[in-house]
C-alpha cells in the first residue's frame, strides 16, 4: 500500500483554492492524477465541473459513463426519448428491462450506481425553445461561478443541433459536437470566449442545408458509434482541464478544426473551421458572457 500523504505530494503541486483529494478519492483517480496534465489541481477542477448532455442515445449514454466516472462532479441529461429495443446493440448503458422507460431518467440511476460522487440531473424534456432556458441554468449559474462548464451535442436532429449551437454561441458556452451515420462520424469544438474566429456549426452547416443522414435512417455499428463518443469525451476531459491550451494554436488546437472518421478505412482526416462572416449566428453578434437565456427565447427557430 502507497503511502497516501506523501504520494500527493509526489503528483501534486497545486490544488484548488486550498481544496485537496480525500485519500478515497486520490486512489480512485490515481491513474489519471498520475498524468502532468490533470494532477490534483485537475481532479478538482473536474470534480467541480459541470456538463449539459443533450441527447442519451448511442453517444450521450456512453459519454456520460466516460465523464461521470472520470470525476466530472455535475452532469446535466437531458433526453425526452424512451428506451427501445433497437437501441441495445449501441447503447450499453440500458438493457431489456429499461424498454419504454426515459433515457435520462434511466441514465440518472445508473449513473447514481456507478459514479455515486456524481450529481446527475435528468431533464426528460425535447431541448427547444420552451426548455433550453430551465434545461442549462445549472451549467450558466456554474460559469457565473468561475466553473469548468461545457455542453455535449448528442442528438441526431439537425434542427436540435441548429438550436444547440445558437444557445451557446449566444451564452457563449463551449460546444463539442458529434455525430455519426453508417460509417461517417464528425466531430467539432467551439468556444466563441476562447476561439471566436473558429466559427460555429452553423457557419459548417448552414440552416437551408439539407441533411438527411441520421442512424435511424442509414444504420450504424455499435462499435462506430463508440469512437465517436470516446473522441467526444476525449476531446471534453481535455477542454475541461484545459488542456488544448498547451496545443499549438495554429497547428494543433481542439478547437477550430472539424474532423471526419471513415469508420470503414479507420481514417480521420481534419479541417480547420473558420468563422462565416456573414454567419447570422455567430457572424455578426456581440457576446454576451451574461447572457440571460430567457430574453432569447422568442429567437430560436426549431
Ligand atoms: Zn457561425
């Protein structure tokens, strides 16, 4: 048995506003404080974090296991959607006796289970104009509050995808999004505080495009599906701990590059995302750090 005390001392150099990792919760993380780049310092950043997931399907449901047992200390589910039996082969989180119940409710309790540190709240409710505003006031009120915040893109609906970038370009929230139907998955991260000449899904995706592919419509393998959420969950444990700070800007940041993953040759390609200027949603706004979420909801189109 290691000696607790004076391996923190070994892995630690800071800690967070004098705040340090039980002994418990030192030898739970060990694996990941051990790593330079998350330390202490990191595991409590991360334990004070808090993640809007919208969408619990293929890659939110395991995202949200990825992220909860890292020690992510807030997770907020949001999913109006029931269980069914097509889901099971991709979804591993739910079984048969789950069918025709909530996903994000199911999600909570299993979560509870395997991540009990973790405060899950599950919102069973379409995120739109009507919800958004009730849906993310936690993730706002710890961004007021100086907290890691992000919200992870997991639905499968243009439309939605449409709405969920607007509220956080407009709420200048940090966004990783991704997607994947038959073999082709995507993957991009915006941050307008951080990023602004990055863009935003919409400068990508235009509202007037047409996109027609989703899983339920072309298929998928399971497996596909979770490259994609570990990518995702990869990519959201190095923002929250600041990672992509150390990149190189211009030659290696997380943020303003859109990647591809061809799940039939195993190949990613990436581009670099620049902002359209003449984007209406991200083109030509001020941002609003103190965005109030509810002076904007006659703007959302879904
Ligand atoms: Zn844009």
């Amino acid at each position: 048995m290691p000696n607790m005390s004076t391996n923190k001392q070994l892995y630690n150099g800071e800690t967070v506003s004098g705040k340090t990792l039980s002994d418990a919760d030192f030898m739970r993380y060990s694996r990941q404080v051990l790593l330079p780049e998350v330390g202490e310092a990191g595991q409590l950043q991360l334990a004070d974090a808090c993640v809007a997931i919208i969408g619990l399907g293929g890659l939110g449901q395991l995202a949200a296991q990825y992220l909860a047992c890292a020690g992510v200390g807030n997770l907020i589910l949001i999913d109006m959607d029931k269980v069914e039996v097509s889901n099971l082969p991709r979804q591993l989180l739910f079984n048969d006796g789950d069918i025709g119940l909530n996903k994000a409710r199911v999600a909570k309790r299993k979560l509870n289970n395997l991540a009990p540190h973790c405060t899950v709240t599950a919102h069973e409710t379409a995120f739109n104009a009507e919800t958004h505003a009730d849906q993310l006031a936690d993730v706002l009120l710890a961004k007021q509050q100086g907290k890691r915040v992000l919200v992870l893109d997991c639905t499968d609906n243009f439309a939605t995808r449409q709405s969920i970038n607007r509220c956080c370009i407009e709420a200048a929230l940090p966004l990783v999004s991704a997607s994947i139907a038959a073999f082709s998955g995507q993957l991009f991260a915006v941050d307008q505080m951080q990023l602004p000449s990055g863009g935003c899904y919409q400068c990508i995706f235009p509202a007037q495009t047409r996109v027609s592919q989703s899983c339920g419509t072309q298929g998928v393998l399971g497996s596909s599906v979770g490259v994609m959420a570990s990518m995702q969950s990869l990519v959201a444990m190095q923002l929250l701990l600041s990672m992509d700070s150390d990149c190189d800007k211009a030659q290696n940041s997380l943020l303003g590059h859109f990647w591809r993953f061809d799940a039939k040759s195993l190949v990613w390609t990436s581009a670099a995302l620049t902002r359209d200027p003449h984007c209406n949603v991200c083109g030509s706004k001020e941002l609003h750090p103190s965005f109030n979420m509810h002076s904007k909801l006659h703007s959302m189109e879904i």
